[in-house]
C-alpha cells in the first residue's frame, strides 16, 4: 500500500511538472513574440485542464501558483497575471468540466465565464498594479497609428491616403471603450470553444489520456436567444439619428449583436460537426468543410446565420439520415 501511495505520490509531480514547464514556456513565447497570444492563448489552459481532470482542482491550482511565479519573474507583472489567472480560471473550469463529463453547452457557459472573470480580474491588475488606464491604452493607440502612418508615408505613401485611413482608426479606437462588453464577451466565447474543442481531440490521444465527453454536433441555442440578435438589429434600426439615446442604443444593439451573433457562430459550427459525421466524411473534406465555415464568417458572417435559422428550422432534424450509421454523434 505504501509503495502504491508513493508511486501515485511520484506521478502527480511528474504531471505538475510536464504541465507546469510546457505552460511557462507558452507564456514566455506570448511575452516574447508580437504575435503568439493568437496561437498560444487557446492551448495555455489546456496542461491544467488535464491536471484537474485526472488529479482533482487542488493539483490544478498547484500547476497555475508555480506557472504564475515563473512567468512574471522571467516576463512581468502584466505577463504573469494574465498567464496565471487564465491557468487558474479557464483551467480550471475545463478541468472540472471535463473530470465531470459535462456536455458542450454547460462547458462552454462555464469555462467562458471563468475566462470572462480572469480577464476582468488582469484588467484590475492593469489599472491597479501598473496605472494602465483607458486614457493610457488610448494615448498609445494614438502614438501607434502616427508612428505606422510616418513609416507609410517615408515609404511613399501619399500623405492624404495616410491622413484619411489615420483618422479612422483613430475614430475606431474611440468607439472601442464603448464596445468593451460584447467585444470581450466576443472573445471568451471563442477562446473557450477553442480550448474545449482542442482538450476534445489532444486529452483522449496523450500518454495520461483522459476522456472528453463532449458533443458539439448536439450544442443548440434556446430558441429565445434568437430574438437577442433581432433586438440587437431594431436597436441598429432605431439608433438613427441625433441625440445622445441614439448612440446609446446604437452601441447597446451592436454589443448585443456581436455576443449573439458568437453563439450563433457556434452553433453554425455544431451544424457543420453535425453534417461531416453523419455523412462520414473524409479528413480531408472535413477540414475543408470547417475553414469554409470559418471563411463564411469571416467574410459574410454566413455560418453565424446558419446557427441562428437553425433554431427554427432545425438542420439537423430536418435532414437526418432515414438510416444513420452506428456510433454516437461527436
């Protein structure tokens, strides 16, 4: 008994340590390189994720406590609370979903929750620890525009072109602050519908594999979300005009609309799971099916409208197979 305790004893710090290392190396490379919290950001809370699934929440807050050290010695304080709170929060929540064998939708409500709650916190952590502030972001914002806009114009650029395309941008970071709720809304749906899909094909196919139960072929929006994005439109409707209540409503309805018109993306998506499994497409032709969905939001927010039509006509009742093959729908 005492030899398995040890043995057990010795294969959690090994999983701490492979999970720990590989979480503070994807923090130092969102430090370090310009682009990589796009590429990085989604897989960071998956080497907790798979801690709490196989050894409980505890081991998993021991992982984001030592990742939360090393990044912000090697990176800094804003590095290393973001890095730190995600691992703890989004990590933690997929973990629990996972170890529990919650479905797609309960998942995704609670590890973009935890993301929401993370992200809120490292924007304290901002203003408090480092008195970056709205007007700091802006300020910069502003250097950033005239900084690339003189490299332009050195380049040969003509300096109306420049002057025009600078002050819309700078009239686009105006309006940020006042999009802030849907557009981080925006972004923890998709971050945690990344990661749940990303724990759905690495967990079951690691050394430790851990099963994921989760269904997005299955995921569907309650109807009524549906008149979300409909208010969101009549608000856009409404919003024209002069007067204070206009750009009110105006602002409200396109927050509305970009947290709707997410979910309905996902559900775009779920319908399109749904297609390449039932009609046992090839690898190939699934991928080409996925990054067409991808590219029809994108350009036409298409898919978006495929998940919203789908909660009253129901694709995937509608034209099921008479005879479906064997197999639960993944």
């Amino acid at each position: 008994q005492d030899g398995s305790v040890n043995t057990s004893s010795r294969g959690g710090f090994a999983l701490v340590g492979k999970a720990a290392s590989v979480t503070v190396i994807m923090g130092m490379c969102m430090a370090i390189f310009p682009l990589s919290p796009v590429v990085f950001t989604p897989f960071l809370a998956l080497p907790t994720a798979h801690v709490v699934a196989r050894r409980g929440i505890r081991t998993g807050g021991l992982v984001a406590i030592i990742v939360g050290v090393l990044v912000y010695g090697g990176a800094g304080l804003g590095v290393g609370a973001l890095v730190f709170l995600l691992v703890l929060g989004l990590g933690g929540a997929l973990g629990v979903a996972v170890r529990n064998g919650w479905g797609f939708a309960k998942s995704l409500a609670s590890t973009a929750g935890a993301a929401f709650v993370a992200l809120m916190l490292w924007g304290a952590t901002l203003w408090l620890g480092l008195g970056l502030d709205l007007t700091w972001f802006r300020t910069s914002a502003y250097e950033s525009i005239e900084e690339t806009a003189g490299l332009y114009t050195g380049l040969g650029a003509g300096a109306a072109t420049t002057d025009a395309v600078s002050a819309q941008l700078r009239n686009l970071v105006d309006v940020i602050p006042y999009l802030t709720p849907g557009l981080l809304a925006m972004g923890v749906i998709l971050l945690a519908s990344s990661s749940l899909g990303l724990a759905h094909v690495i967990f079951p196919r690691v050394r430790e594999k851990v099963p994921v139960g989760l269904s997005l072929s299955g995921f569907r929006m309650h109807w009524a979300a549906a008149y979300a994005s409909i208010a969101g439109l009549a608000m856009l409707l409404f919003a024209r005009g002069d007067g204070e209540w206009h750009t009110v409503v105006l602002y409200v309805g396109i927050n509305v609309l970009l947290v709707s018109q997410t979910l309905f993306f996902v559900q775009g998506l779920a319908v399109a799971r749904w297609f390449a499994v039932t009609r046992r497409l090839q690898p190939g032709s699934r991928t080409a099916l996925y990054a067409a969905a991808v590219l029809a939001q994108l350009v036409l927010q298409l898919t978006g409208l495929v998940g919203l039509f789908d909660t009253w006509v129901n694709y995937r009742k509608r034209f099921a197979l008479k005879n479906p093959g064997t197999g639960p729908v993944r």
